[in-house]
C-alpha cells in the first residue's frame, strides 16, 4: 500500500485527539452522488484503513459528505486530482537499486564456487597474449569476457590498416561492398587501438576516437560504441553490420508462398511480350488472393515492382546478352565438357598468339606424324541497307526521321581462320553472300554450305596451310546438323515395307550387320518385284524395306514374344529414352544398331572425306565462337556509314568486312577475338559454370589505367 494523502493524515492527528481510540461524530451536509458507507458497529483504526484501500473512488464536481441519521461517523474523504497523480503506483520491486543489490548478493555467492568452464581443458594460449588480454580488459568494467580474443591489439591494427586505407582508383572505390556507415565503424575501432597503442586509457581512448571520426559524437553513446566494436573485432574479426531501419515493419501478402508461387507460375507459363504489371496485378488480386483468403485483393503496382525485382526479374530492354535460358541444361553441360576437353587436347597442336602482342607467334612442338591442327571457324550474318546506329548525339528538339523497315538484306557466309583471318588468295575468299528471299536466291540450306566447303574453303584452306589439318567448327543449326538423303536414318522407314514411285527414290546406301557366325553382312534396304503381264510386259516394282523386315533380316525383333502375350509391338514406344536394353520398340531397337548410330551428316561427311577434324559448337554458347566478335565490329562500320541505299549497302559491303579483317595485313583484331574465345574454353575445361566464365573473362580483360594522371576517354 503506498504513501497516506493529506485527507487521511488529517483522520490519523484526528485519531489522537479521539477519547478511547474512537471516532466522535462530526457535522456534516449531504451532497448528491456521494457513495453512502453505513456501520451499525463499532470500528478500530485497523478497520477503517481496510476500508479505505477497498474505497473506489469516483470523480465528482464537489465532493460531498453523507450523514444519515442514527449512523456511525465515517472518515470524511475527499478527492483532489492532483494529488492523486502524485501518488506512487504498485511497488514491483524491480528499481534500479534493488537490481545494483542482487547482483552484489549474486557476486558474493559466486565466490568460492566454480564455473561450467572448470571442468573442460583450456586452450592453450601464448603467454605474451594473455598479458595482453589482461592489461586490455582489466578496465572493461561493463562486459563479460566468454572466450579468450583471436588476435592481440596490434594484429588488429595491422589488419584494420588496409581495410580503411583510402583507395585511389575511382573503379575499386566503386566495387568496394562496404557502405559508408560501416566502413566508419572500422575507422572508429581503428583510431581506438591506435591510442590504446599508445598507451591511452580504455576510456580517454574511446572518446579520441568518437570525436575524430564522427563530426558531433553524442557524450557517452558513441565512445561506448567504439569500445564494443573494438571487443567484438578483437573476438570475432569483424563487426556486426549496422541493422537500423533494415528490418521488415509490415509483411506484404506477397511474402505468403502461395501467393509467391501462384505468381512465379503465372510469369513462367505467360508469352514473355503479354507479362506486365498490370495483368499480374489483376491476376493476384482477382482470382489468387480470393481464392485463398476469400478477401479482395489490394496488393499495388509498385509493391509488387519490388518483389518482381526481390524474385529476379528486371524490367530492361531486350539485348543481346549471353544465353543463360538452355546454357546450363543438364545436356547442353554434358556436351560443353567433353566438347572442351577435347579441344584443350587438340590445343597442343595449334600455334598460340601472345596476349600483349598478337604479332608474336608460338609454333607447336608436333610428335612424328602429327599435322598442325588451324581452327576453321563459320557463321551467317545477315546486313540490312537501313541499319543504322541506334544511339545518336543529338540536340535538345532535335528528331531526325528514319525509315522504319530494315531495308534490303545481304546474307554473308563466311569461314576465317586466326591466322589470315578471312582466308583469300586475290579475289578467290572464303566468303559469300547470298541474296535471301522468295524472289531471290532462295534460301540458304545444307546444300549451299555443302557447295561452299566444297568449292571454296577446303581447296583455299589447303593452299594457304600446306600440311596442315583443318579442325571446322560450326554452330549447331538445323543446316548443320542436316543428313543427305543417302543417310541412313530411322525416320526413313515405315514399320512395313513401302512401295516406291520411282526409281529414283532408292537413295539411301547400304547397311551392314554382324550376322550370327560374327562375320560382317551387307543389307541392301531396297527390294525387287517383278510382275508378267503378258510374254512380253514386264513390271519392275520397287520397295523400301520396313522396319520389321531390317530387323528381321538381321536375327532381332520381338514381334513373335509379343505376339504370344497377345500383344502388338508398336513401331514406336512414345518415349524420348529408350530402356537399357534398346528393345522397347523396333525404332529405337535399330537406331541404336553401329551403322545407324555412326551415320554422319553431311557436312561431317564432306569434311571427314577430305582429312580434316570436324565439331560442332556446344548449344547456346557463342561466346566459344570468336566470329560473332567480328560481325559486331563490322556492323558497327556499316551502321555508322549507312545512306539508306541497298546499292550503296551492295558495293561498300566486302570492304566494311575488309576493315575488320584486313586483306594485306595482320588480322590483329581476329587474333583477339580468338584468344577471348579461347579464354572461355579454357574456363569451361576446368568446370566452371557460363557465369563463373563470364566474370572469369570479364576480370581478365578489364581495362586498367597504366598511369593515374592518364584522363579517361569521357573525362
């Protein structure tokens, strides 16, 4: 119970005036709505205080006395807000003084006792550490040493030297991932050890290092700051990262996973031209979020701007980027490392080009018998007489007006090697352009590219590279990667034996086999009927052999099994694997027979034929492919002299390309765009996914100031 108002001071000098400890009646006037306490006893002292501690009070405009006749005298209380404001509330026994007094009584308890510690090994810790340990934290009066320290103060100071040291180059200051708040923190540790060094006291030090790094430090807040930074630098070699206003103060509906997914599934199955805001936004608050809260949605557009970007999505334009969408398929990975291996192996045969200086040359160390191995690199790149620079200088209201169709187009096939760059011998090259288009020089196949190699690269590449082996590289088209029609493909034939129009539809070569007494066998895929009408008529039918009779021939097939079972054994199973046995339907039963799974295309074929080494590029990595380098640099000439004129376009064309790759010159630019590429081989042997190879790459060729009083190309 707490201190007595004056009102009840005044009954309690009353009291001691009283006759036998007794209250004597006193004159009073009734006033309304005054709470009525009747005794028909007698009442001590004691009673009337436990009636005032169960008196509610109540608030009147003038407070009243009651008098009843033939009642007792009650204490006359009366009620002053104000002093009811200054009356103290319920003790809860947790003040500040009586805290000081349980942790006396707590430390004298603990002494002579031992600690959890006691029964475990200490570390061992060198002696001139602990020395320092001891005259470092015998003033810390207000923390708790739990673990001996990782380092001593001038460790410390050592390793805070070149953590807050300025930075003089505007690109690493850039990429420095500390923000300012944090990095003045080690400043303010780092000042600190400074005058602990010199022997300053624990506090005067502290203070010297607040008012040095921060402008107007607060009295004690900061100091105290700076010596908990200092201990849990000491402990632990960092310090926790500043987290005011860093923490989340309302929780939007888009953190629910539900919603999350619903959303992400949204994105994924949409048409990547109709995902927007707009439409996400009427999806979730329409149809998801009723659907599981049974409330309408209200989430805003720029709610949930930010937690498309939280999920990965940017809103940027479409550019030409490395593709990351298939780069790093699980197949795409597989072959990428084979591919790679293969061509580090292939590398030992090939002459290298300095980095500095492309000029110098290193020639091969070739065992006995082996050739000098040139990369022979391919693409098709297409020019348009309207292309012009999308970015231009340009005055405030200034608009100049362009026509809006790309213009005529010349397609340019083109094979180089990092030697010559475009192999040339006068105005024989090995580059071609081709007018594509319904009413022009069609379009661009196999057979074209077959009749390229054929007519022109192989017999330039032969002379320029005497003694040498060609190793071609080519994207994976579907030119590329197309069969003549001699090949022998499962795809050419129907489960049964099909009848032929013409003599001239007998294409595809013969196969073999290995019979069953283990010799070769020779099948022929094609198979005679003749048919007598009359002495003199004679009728030649052909037939293409089906599925069930080449098995058949050659001793397999499982059409009897499951004709016992009752079953039919479809032509094909439905699925993209076949089971391990091959024997889940005929189709992959001889698609994995050795001359159907050795059939080549037909530009490997061409290649092959002529002693020469044949790969194709791993999907979606054209950054392997040093000509793309040199398409962008051509472009950029015939971007910035652009007329708009397809006759212009037509006759300036091979000498833009020629800028690039010089006729009478050392391709330096081809050698650089080939050693770049070779970069990206080397860092996909060693297993490094296309992101690590970016950035690998990226890293390697930065460019860097040689001098710090050289002014940058903008400055």
């Amino acid at each position: 119970m707490g201190p007595l108002t004056k009102q009840q001071k005044r009954v309690r000098e009353q009291l001691k005036n009283s006759t036998n400890g007794r209250f004597t009646k006193l004159p009073r006037t009734e006033e309304n709505n005054q709470p009525e306490i009747l005794d028909d006893s007698e009442t001590t002292v004691e009673d009337d205080f436990e009636i005032l501690a169960t008196l509610e009070v109540t608030e009147a405009t003038e407070p009243a006395e009651v008098i009843r006749e033939n009642s007792k005298p009650i204490f006359p209380i009366k009620w002053n807000e104000s002093e009811a404001t200054s009356s103290r509330g319920k003790y809860w026994g947790n003040s500040k003084n009586i805290k000081y007094y349980h942790e006396e009584q707590a430390l004298k308890k603990k002494k002579g006792s031992h600690e959890i510690t006691d029964f475990f090994k200490k570390a061992v810790v060198d002696k001139n550490h602990e020395d320092n340990e001891d005259n470092e934290y015998d003033e810390y009066d207000d923390e708790l040493e739990t673990s001996p320290p990782l380092m001593t103060i001038q460790e410390a100071y050592d390793q805070l030297t070149s953590i807050v040291a300025p930075i003089m180059n505007a690109k690493k200051d850039d990429e420095r991932a500390m923000r300012d708040y944090e990095l003045r923190k080690y400043s303010d540790v780092y000042v600190y050890f400074g005058e602990r060094l010199r022997k300053s006291p624990v506090m005067k030090a502290s203070q010297i290092a607040a008012k040095r790094v921060w402008i107007t430090p607060s009295n004690h807040y900061r100091a105290r700051a700076i010596r908990s930074y200092a201990n849990e630098y000491l402990h632990y070699g960092k310090i926790s990262p500043h987290q005011q206003g860093k923490h989340i103060k309302r929780v939007s509906l888009l953190s629910n996973e539900d919603i999350k997914e619903a959303a992400q599934k949204w994105i994924i199955t949409t048409k990547i031209e109709k995902r927007g805001i707009p439409e996400l936004l009427k999806y979730l608050n329409y149809t998801v979020i009723p659907s599981i809260f049974n409330l309408p949605g209200n989430i805003s557009a720029s709610v949930l701007w930010n937690y498309m970007v939280e999920w990965g999505y940017s809103y940027r334009a479409n550019k030409k980027i490395l593709y990351y969408d298939g780069h790093e398929r699980e197949d795409v990975v597989e072959y990428r490392k084979e591919w790679a291996s293969k061509m580090v192996e292939y590398s030992q045969f090939m002459e290298t080009y300095d980095e500095n200086d492309v000029n110098k040359v290193t020639p091969p160390i070739l065992p006995e018998g082996q050739k000098q191995v040139i990369m022979v690199t391919q693409d098709e790149s297409t020019f348009y007489s309207n292309e012009s620079p999308a970015n231009l200088w340009l005055l405030k209201n200034e608009n100049p007006i362009r026509n809006k169709s790309p213009g005529g187009s010349i397609m340019v096939s083109e094979f180089q090697c990092p030697c010559h760059g475009t192999m040339r011998i006068k105005n024989w090259k090995s580059r071609k352009f081709f007018y594509a288009g319904t009413n022009r020089d069609g379009y661009w196949t196999w057979k074209d590219m077959r009749e390229q190699i054929e007519d022109d690269v192989i017999p330039l590449f032969e002379k320029l590279h005497p003694g040498c082996q060609a190793l071609f590289l080519l994207d994976q088209s579907s030119n590329h990667n197309a069969y003549a029609p001699s090949a022998k493909r499962v795809n050419s034939f129907n489960l049964k034996d099909t009848r032929l129009d013409s003599v001239k539809q007998r294409v595809i070569l013969p196969g073999y086999y290995i019979g069953t007494d283990g010799e070769r066998k020779i099948q022929n895929f094609y198979t005679l009927e003749i048919k007598n009408e009359g002495k003199k008529n004679e009728r030649r039918i052909w037939y293409r052999k089906g599925l069930e009779t080449i098995l058949t021939e050659r001793g397999l097939g499982k059409w009897d099994e499951y004709k016992a079972q009752g079953k039919y054994w479809k032509a094909k199973c439905g699925n993209k694997e076949p089971n391990s046995e091959y024997t889940c339907c005929p189709y992959h039963m001889l698609e994995n027979q050795p001359d159907f799974r050795t059939q080549r295309t037909a530009l490997e074929e061409l290649v092959i034929k002529s002693g020469h080494l044949y790969a194709l590029y791993p999907k979606y990595h054209c950054e392997t492919n040093w000509i793309e380098r040199y398409w962008s640099a051509a472009k950029r000439i015939a971007r910035r002299e652009c007329d708009y004129s397809f006759k212009a376009l037509q006759e300036n064309l091979d000498g833009f390309l020629d800028q690039v790759s010089p006729p009478n010159a050392t391709p330096t630019e081809i050698r650089r765009y080939y050693n770049r590429c070779w970069r990206y081989i080397c860092a996909y042997n060693d297993m490094k996914n296309g992101n690590e190879a970016f950035k690998l790459v990226e890293k390697f060729t930065s460019k860097r100031y040689l001098s710090h009083r050289k002014p940058g190309l903008h400055d």
